[in-house]
C-alpha cells in the first residue's frame, strides 16, 4: 500500500492512536501526558487533549457522538468533546487505564487496567455500572459488540473473557494463548 500521511509533530512515543469512524480524523496518545487530533486528509492539529498526569495508554472515538476518551497511567479515564473540553473525569481503578471502549451509542464507556479489572461506566454522571473481575493480570484490550451486549476483554494471563455487559457474568473464557498482550474484536453481528 502506498502511504497517504505521516504525521511526525508528536512529541514523543506514540502509545495508542485510532482513525475516526468516518475517516475524518486520527486520535494519537502521545508522551507528554497529551492525546492530539489530526485531521487525517491534510494532517493538521486540531486539538490537544490536556489534563492527565501520566502517558496515556488508549484512546477511543465514540460512535455515534462527538467525544473522545483517553486512559492514562495516572489510574483515570478522561471522557472530552472533539474541541479538547473535559466532559468526565472517571476514577477507580487502582492502577493504570490501559484500554478504553464506547457503546454503540456513546452512552458508556467499558475501561481495562493493570489492576486486571474492566468497569462499566455511565461517563455522563460518573457512576460505575458494573466491574468485571477474574482475570489473573492486567488488561490489555477491551473491545464493545456492535449490539452492546457483550464485552471481551484481552489479558497478559494469556486468556480472553467474554462478560455480559449489563451483568458483568463471565460468559466464556478463552485460554492457551501463547503471548499476553493480545487484542480481540467483534464482527458485525456480534459474535467474537
């Protein structure tokens, strides 16, 4: 494939970055305790999320709603408008947010840390829904179905979980991964 834009203003690692779902924009964590959004046709800097007090380690668009939400070393997750507003700062976990997932239609927001937890928040009002539990190391990855109903969670015990959102009962475990770190996802329908 042909490169259609390379954007080098960062200032420093680049920790976790997401294009837009449409395509209009990129979301990049970045040392210096900041994420920034590029415009991704001419790479322009449209904002700079400020506000974490450690490197942030995920970053999400919503769906269907003009937010962000950033997870940080500093044990947050940050919930902003497209203009860099802080809408939702979310407090919990006892270690770092390393991943960070939207339902479908922005209305929670599921959070994976290193203290081997995901929660469920309803970002609005700050409250916590629900907090999955029963993995053996930190999370790595969380990802939503596109019908909101369940959460997998990847984890460095070398095992996926499958929770039921609204519950948070463990509805299946994945093990005999070979190396932690992984990543999971949903198709279209649903189904992992």
């Amino acid at each position: 494939g042909q490169v259609l834009l390379t954007i080098t203003e960062h200032t420093g690692v680049v920790h976790a970055c997401q294009l837009s779902p449409n395509g209009r924009y990129v979301l990049a964590a970045c040392d210096g305790n900041v994420a920034m959004l590029w415009c991704s046709k001419r790479g322009f800097l449209l904002a700079t999320y400020r506000g974490h007090v450690r490197p942030i380690l995920g970053v999400v668009f919503a769906p269907s709603l003009p937010v962000i939400a950033t997870g940080s070393r500093d044990r947050t997750a940050r919930v902003w408008s497209l203009i860099a507003e802080p809408l939702a700062e979310l407090e919990g976990h006892t270690c770092q947010v390393i991943s960070v997932a939207f339902t479908s239609d922005g209305a929670r927001l599921v959070t994976g840390s290193g203290d081997n937890t995901a929660i469920v928040w309803e970002w609005l009002s700050g409250r916590m829904l629900v907090t999955l539990e029963g993995h053996r190391e930190m999370l790595m990855s969380v990802q939503i179905s596109p019908d909101d109903r369940w959460v997998l969670t990847g984890s460095a015990d070398c095992s996926l979980k499958i929770w039921e959102l609204r519950t948070g009962r463990c509805e299946r475990t994945l093990e005999g991964h070979w190396r932690w770190g992984m990543r999971g996802g949903f198709t279209a329908g649903g189904s992992s």
